[in-house]
C-alpha cells in the first residue's frame, strides 16, 4: 500500500521519531501495519530496538528515505510506524480527566504525556476537540497515548449521564482551593479549551475547584493547570504499607 501524509478521516496514522514508533510496537504491535526506516540513522541504538521488534513480530519494516521525507514534516526523523486506528477498551467508572473542547494538538500530547506518567491515564475528550491520533499530538506526547484509555463525547451532558464519581470542574474562581479539598475516588478532573476555559454551567453537579496563585497572572496554560491538578491527586492517594 501506497501511504499517505496524515488525514483524518483515514483509518491510518503514524508516529513520527524512534521512541514514540518504540512505543508503539511496544503497547500496540496488533495495529502497526509498517515501519519506514532513514538509511542515515541505522547506528542509532532505538533503531535497532525497532528492527529487533519487527523481526520478532514479523512487522514490514524497510528503509525508505523518499516516504520518510513525504510523511514526516520534521528533520532528522529516523522512524516512522504505521497503524491502523483503534478505539481501546473505556472504564467509566475509575479516575479520569476530561478536557472540554481542546483545540492544539502540542497541548493535547502534553497532557497525554503527564496523565500517565502520574497515573491517571484515562481521557474523556468533549467534541469539537482535538485529533489525538495527528502526528503531531502523539509526538508531543511521546508515544505516551498507546498507553492511554481514551473515549470522545458528543457533549459535556453525554459524558456526565455515564460517570458515577465525583466531578472537579476548574475554573479561576472556583470555591474550592485546590491544595486544601478532599480529593474522593472515582474523580473526574473537568477542564476546559485553552482560550475560553469552562462554560459556566459546566459547574452544575460539580465540585468548582481553584489553583490559587502566589502573585496575580491571568492563568496557567492548560498542560500546567491539568500537570498540577494530577500531581496533587497522586500525592493525596494512600501508598502500599502506610
């Protein structure tokens, strides 16, 4: 087959660099269809980790400097591999973060990137939002996004309707300050885009949470704002043996 640059409405994507494509063959090997190799980076040691797992999987994997230049928009990319897209399996009912109509996909694969590295990697993605399998969010991320559990929404009502936990929905007034409200499991942590944030009626049926700030700013980016909302959630949560 004859690929393509990146489409949305293809069934196809591709992560661009050595260890996002390690990742892929990693947690999904069942989706990957080929892997794209630059003659120029053969002595890279990812590189060979990827042949190696090709091999043992027997994933098409073959040096190709012309596709490699068509799909990826990036210098010095030494890999790229080629998948089918998927919809993995969504618990409805564990801790989770929702982001309310995010827009630029950079953020998008920062997010990922942090949700599982702090161990909360389940995404409700509330429409029109970003594209999480463009190459460019799941550079930005990584790889991290073919470790996450992941689900889009028609609307913020339809994701509210099937989760049963607590919801924390931040805004920059919100009556709760973040360092100081009991954290309860399941949660769902609610932010919204990067411009416009929360619609106000977001905040029915939901815990309104704040960051405070030590001197007067507008806001934080989204990326930092979710960052910290994660990392006092997994500092709150009891640990093996205490």
């Amino acid at each position: 087959m004859r690929w393509k640059r990146y489409d949305r409405d293809s069934p196809y994507s591709h992560s661009i660099g050595v260890f996002p494509t390690l990742e892929l063959l990693t947690q999904r090997p069942e989706q990957v269809r080929e892997v794209v190799l630059s003659s120029i980076g053969r002595r890279n040691q990812g590189v060979a980790k990827i042949e190696e797992l090709c091999r043992r999987r027997r994933i098409p994997c073959n040096i190709d400097d012309h596709l490699l230049e068509r799909l990826s928009s990036a210098e010095n990319t030494y890999a790229i591999g080629i998948f089918q897209k998927y919809w993995p399996p969504w618990d409805s009912t564990n801790n989770q973060v929702v982001l309310v109509e995010p827009g630029d996909m950079g953020n998008l694969g920062t997010i990922i990137r942090t949700m599982v590295g702090l161990g909360t990697p389940r995404l409700a993605l509330i429409r029109p939002a970003a594209d999480l399998f463009h190459p460019k969010a799941i550079r930005a991320s990584m790889g991290a996004l073919f470790r996450l559990s992941f689900r889009y929404f028609d609307s913020y009502s339809v994701w509210q309707k099937q989760f049963p936990g607590t919801v924390y929905a931040f805004f920059s007034d919100g009556t709760g300050d973040l360092e100081e409200i009991a954290i309860q499991s399941p949660h769902a942590f609610v932010f919204g885009n990067e411009g416009a944030g929360l619609p106000v009626e977001m905040s029915q049926g939901a815990n309104t949470v704040k960051i405070a700030f030590q001197a007067t700013i507008d806001s934080l980016s989204l990326p930092v704002a979710v960052g910290i909302a994660l990392y006092q959630a997994q500092n709150r949560r009891p640990r093996e043996g205490i």
